[in-house]
C-alpha cells in the first residue's frame, strides 16, 4: 500500500479499533496491548516535533480514545503536520538509536495502525463466525 494510502486510512483504523475496543474486544493477551500503547506514543511525539501539541496520560489501550479525543480537537491541524512531514525529506528526530527522518517515524506509524485495524477485523471476524475465544467480546 502506498503512504497516501495509509494516510488516507488513518483515521478510519483508528475508528475500526476503538470500535472493537467499546464492543468488549480484549487485547490483554495480543501483542496490541502492549504495543497500541507505545505506537500512540511514538505517533504524539513525531506528530510534536511537526508542531502540534499532544500531551497524553492515559496508560493503556485507553491512551488511543485520548489520542482520538485530542486529535478531533485539532483534526486540520494534525492532518496539514503529517502532510507537511510526509513531504519533508530533510527533518530528523533524535531518538535512543539515533537521528531517524521523521518521514519514515510517520509512515511507520501509519502502517502499524492500518495492521492494527487489520489484525481487530480478523479477530472480530473469527469471534462472529463461531471460533473459539481467545479473547473476550462483551454481548
């Protein structure tokens, strides 16, 4: 998929995971409980280094309805930064392994969330057509 593609799609994943997360989806026992979290975080931080201002508290899952929140806040402000960074093939961000164009830090981000939705359909899907729960879905 291309980045334009992902981009166009993120606010959509978002939605289709905070959906499965208010219908009683349990990530505790994926991966995406620990990593939703993390990804969120790495996102508010690039997004901060293209000049918005996201400041999370919510530890968690939760920590992606709080980023939702502030992101519908400030939805065209958000939305011209990650155009702006996208289009930006010079901007660095320092981080623990060194100097990383915040380019690549984005699309990582949006392609992990496009993955992530993917990955809540599939487990949506198994759990309407009967498969056995490795995860709990509130009725």
């Amino acid at each position: 998929m291309e980045v334009s593609a992902y981009y166009q799609q993120f606010e959509r994943n978002v939605n289709i995971i905070l959906d499965a997360l208010a219908a009683g989806l349990d990530l505790r026992t994926t991966a995406l409980a620990t990593s939703l979290p993390l990804e969120v975080y790495v996102l508010c931080e690039v997004l901060n280094q293209g000049g918005t201002q996201y400041r999370l508290t919510t530890d968690g899952v939760g920590r992606l309805a709080e980023f939702q929140q502030q992101y519908m806040q400030h939805e065209d402000q958000t939305e011209a930064t990650m155009r702006r960074l996208l289009e930006d093939k010079k901007a660095y961000m320092a981080t623990p392994e060194g100097r990383v164009l915040l380019k690549e830090m984005l699309i990582r981000r949006l392609e992990y969330f496009n993955e992530a939705a993917r990955q809540v359909n599939i487990m949506r899907t198994q759990h309407a057509l009967g498969s056995p729960a490795q995860y709990k879905i509130a009725d």
